[in-house]
C-alpha cells in the first residue's frame, strides 16, 4: 500500500550540492525509521543516514558533517541534503522506511536515484 518516490539526484562537480527527497505515499502511519542507502557499482548497498520518529539521527563516518538528514511528517517526507560532494559519493540512493508495529515489522524502498559526481 506503500509507495516511495525519490529524486533529486543529478550530476554535480566536486565541491557541489544536492539535495534528495522522498515522498511516501498510500496509507502512512508516522515510520518508526527513514534512511538513505547507496550503492555503487560493484559495491554493497550502505546505509548513508536515518533519522528516527524521535529525530535521532545517524550518519555513515565517511558523510559526517557533510550530509543531513530531516524528515517532514506532515508531508510524509525524507530529505538528504548533500554538501561538499565527493566523487567517491557518486552512487544511486535509495529510500527507506520502517514500520515496526506491535506484531510485525514493514520495510518499503524507493526506486532509487542517481547521484553523480564528475568534473
């Protein structure tokens, strides 16, 4: 019933910004967890970012300080703002939100977008 929509992505030179969002839609009761995760070519996904209900939030070590993260409820949004972009940050992002009820536990992906970083 859940879907995810990200975008924001583009191509950018080193030094640049960008920032990605990602709506939810469908029948949404406030996520317990939204996080980014990126994957390259040849590499494993790794989680970037999350933030949770509570506005913890977390941060991969080779993005801290450069990244943030926030989240609007009311939208139902997740955003990843990106500064100071590397190369080595060139990668296709995904969305993520989890749901942890009291019985089960949903996760649910966006369909990614692509983050490069070139000059």
């Amino acid at each position: 019933q859940v879907q995810l929509v990200d975008s924001g992505g583009g191509l950018v030179q080193p030094g640049g910004s960008l920032r990605l969002s990602c709506a939810a839609s469908g029948s949404i009761f406030s996520p317990n967890v939204m996080a980014w995760y990126r994957q390259a070519p040849g590499n494993q996904r790794e989680l970037v970012a999350s933030i949770t209900s509570a506005r913890t939030t977390n941060y991969a070590e080779s993005v801290k300080g450069r990244f943030t993260i926030s989240r609007d409820n009311a939208k139902n949004t997740v955003y990843l703002q990106m500064n100071s972009l590397k190369p080595e940050d060139t990668a296709v992002y995904y969305c993520n939100l989890v749901f942890q009820g009291a019985f089960k536990r949903d996760d649910y992906w966006g369909p990614g977008t692509q983050v490069t970083v070139s000059s």
